[in-house]
C-alpha cells in the first residue's frame, strides 16, 4: 500500500492487521478461499470507478470501449470454462444471481422446490428470513434422516403434489454429489425448470474433479471467491433460449450499475480456472476433504452423511458434548477458522446448532496435504476436548501459528 497509509492510517492499520490474521490461522471456512494477488489488484483497479449499465455495445454511458472489452472477455472465457451457451457475469453476489433467475422466467407468487435451509439448501432458496420467500411461494425436500442423502423418490412425491414451475437443486452445507439427470427427470414430470445453485462448487466443477450440472439444468449459478478462488460476485449460466430474459432480469430488473472491477476479476479467475495448476489445486481439495472426514471419523466425531464427496465436512459435535457455536469460538482461539451450521438432526429444534462446517479449499491453495490434514485433525480434537485447559489451548495456537509459517498465503513472495 501507497496512497493508504498517508490517507488513512488507522484503515490501513486494519488492513494490515487482516492480513496478519490470514497468515496466521487456519481458515476451514468453506465457503471462504486464498486468492491470487492479481485478483486484488483486478478489484482495485481503476475499473472500480467506472460506471456501466446496460451490455457491451448498449451502454447506457460513454467512455465503456475497454469496459465492454472486459466483459466480452469475462463472457468469451466463462462460456469455454463451463461449457455454457449463455453467460451473464453482471449479478453483484450469488443471491443477486439466484433472484435474477427466478424473475426471468416466473410471476410473482409462482411455486418454487427447493432444499430446506436445515437439510443444506440456502436463504435464498426461499427462507422465511429471505425476500425470495416474500415474492415466491416455496416448498421444500429434504433429506432421509437415516441416511442424511437426498431421497429422489420423495423429492419426486414432493414435486407431484407441490407441482413448482421450478426446482432448485444445490446447497450449502451437503457434502455429497447431488445427481442432477435424477432431478431433471423430475422436473421434466413436472414441465418445471430445473435451476442448479453451485454457489459453493463451481472450481470443483470447473476442473472437472465432479459432475456438472449444466448438462441437465435451464440455469446455473455460482459465485467466484469459495472454490473458485477469485474475488465476489455471481454469475448466470444458462441455456441460449433464456439468454435474453436472464438479462433483463439482471439489468434492469434487478440491479442498475455493475462492477467493472469485478466483472475483471472474473475474467481473470476464469482464464486462471483453465491452468494445469488450478486443477491439482482443486483435485488436491475433494482428497483434503476426505483425509479430513476421515481422521475426524477416526476420533470419534460424527460425520453428517458419513462422509464427503467434495470440499465439505459437516461435522456433529453434539457427538462429543458440544454444540456448533461453542465449538467454533474454541476453535477461532487457537486460530483455526470454521463455521457453526445446522444439521438435518436440528430441522425440528428451533435455534439449536449441533454442527461445524468445515472446508478444504483454503488450505489447499495454500499447499497443504495429507501429513498437514492429519496434523489439523488432531490440533482440532485436542483442541475441542482440552477446551478447559489453558496451557494445551496456548500449545495448540502456537502449533497452528508454527505450521501457517510453512504455508504463507500471500508472505511467500
């Protein structure tokens, strides 16, 4: 920082200080990742002043000629990545994106199914706390209690009776492949649109390590700062036929000026998505994951749906006596970041939290592996079980301090 420090000593102060938190602590927040400088320096470049509305070459100001040229360049590499026929990279978040969807092709009131928020859907899959709720009428599946997996045949019973013009497939806490033909199927039964929310495993996608769901769905959405390790924001893909409605719904419908600065990061994340590098980073992720629920396992901790099939761990530490928000404040003191989440277990106890949400893909873009995934699990547990003990706490802090000097993020350089 140049210009920062001689403006405004006490923000950049702060800056600092975040950056010194980032290198020193574990963050296993699934839904955050390290991203490469130049995706900063993207954000904060002086795009971040221009103003657009409107698409390339229908503007509605002057001076876009390299704007549109960063968008062109966002739509050309986004469509190759994700193998789509149409690409909107204007929505300022995942649930912009998602609201611009469902106001492309429904009516205020139409019915939407989706996944419940407790079972691992999302607030903007029609939460009562969501505005999406207040414009849609809402149905939601779950999971088998046994087993914590969707259960297709129910999701089909659900949809019969519900009759949505629309299913909404994808989550935010379930850490198994979701089987999207099986779900096109259904809404096919249902002349439903079938709407992918892939907010959190759009890099696991992008490299090809799990299925897409393009294939078999009208739109998809996603947002480019979790597995994809590039700055915020959302992003449409959808079939050529809903081009046009998605974009009116974007512009004007749902937003006014978009970010330039932001639509250039996803520019570039989406050139860098296309790297022999990003792919082992993203391949080295679904094998962190798995190492991490399976030492976990080995300690005694319950596994929601008894494993992983991507970035995701969804831990029960009701398990060991603990409950989710308690467990997260134990964990932040010993610099080891992760998130209390509900459980498909707390569906029918309001306010009752009895799962961490853990996620790989931080530490792996930070190089870590196996030998540093066994290591966490046991500073985790030791953790956790000496909550009580001061000196093991201080121990294990200095520990995670002590292996986060081995994998800098941003220090290396």
């Amino acid at each position: 920082m140049e210009f920062l420090p001689k403006d405004d000593p006490e923000l950049a102060g702060l800056i600092k200080n975040e950056e010194f938190r980032i290198e020193n602590t574990i963050d296993l927040i699934a839904a955050e990742n390290h991203s490469p400088r130049s995706i900063n320096e993207a954000l904060g470049s002086v795009f971040n002043t221009k103003t657009i509305e409107g698409y390339p070459g229908k503007r509605f100001h002057a001076g876009c000629v390299y704007a549109d040229e960063v968008e062109n360049l966002a739509i050309t590499r986004g469509k190759q990545l994700f193998g789509a026929e149409h690409i909107n990279v204007q929505p300022h978040s995942g649930t912009s994106a998602n609201l611009a969807v469902y106001f492309s092709v429904l009516e205020v009131g139409d019915r939407i199914l989706a996944m419940r928020l407790p079972h691992g859907g999302h607030l903007s899959h029609g939460h009562r706390a969501s505005i999406t709720s207040k414009c849609f009428e809402f149905n939601h599946y779950g999971v088998d209690y046994d087993t914590e997996l969707i259960d297709y045949d129910k999701v089909r019973e659900r949809a019969h009776e519900f009759k949505p013009k629309m299913i909404v497939v994808g989550a935010s806490s379930y850490p198994r492949i979701i089987d999207y033909e099986k779900m096109a199927e259904i809404a096919k039964e249902m002349s439903a649109y079938l709407f992918a929310d892939m907010a959190h495993l759009a890099g696991l996608v992008a490299a090809n390590v799990i299925p897409s769901p393009l294939p078999s769905c009208d739109f998809v959405t996603l947002t480019c700062y979790k597995t994809m390790m590039g700055g915020r924001g959302g992003v449409i893909l959808c079939r050529r036929q809903h081009g046009k409605k998605v974009d009116r719904a974007v512009f004007p419908g749902c937003q006014g000026t978009s970010a330039v600065n932001s639509i250039a990061a996803k520019a570039l994340i989406f050139k860098l998505a296309m790297t022999p590098e990003f792919a082992a980073i993203q391949k080295k992720t679904l094998e962190n994951a798995k190492r991490l629920a399976k030492e976990l396992d080995s300690k005694g901790y319950r596994i929601v749906t008894g494993g992983t099939e991507n970035h995701q761990v969804l831990v029960d530490v009701s398990s060991k006596g603990l409950d989710g928000n308690a467990a997260e404040k134990i964990l932040e003191a010993v610099g080891i970041l992760t998130n209390r989440n509900v459980i498909p277990a707390d569906a029918n106890s309001p306010g009752k939290v009895s799962g961490l949400r853990l996620g790989s893909s931080a530490v792996s873009t930070r190089g870590m592996a196996k030998p540093e995934i066994v290591k966490i699990a046991d500073l985790i547990d030791m953790a956790l079980l000496g909550c009580d003990d001061k000196g093991l706490l201080d121990r294990v802090l200095q520990t995670v301090i002590a292996l986060c000097k081995k994998f800098q993020v941003y220090n290396s350089g």
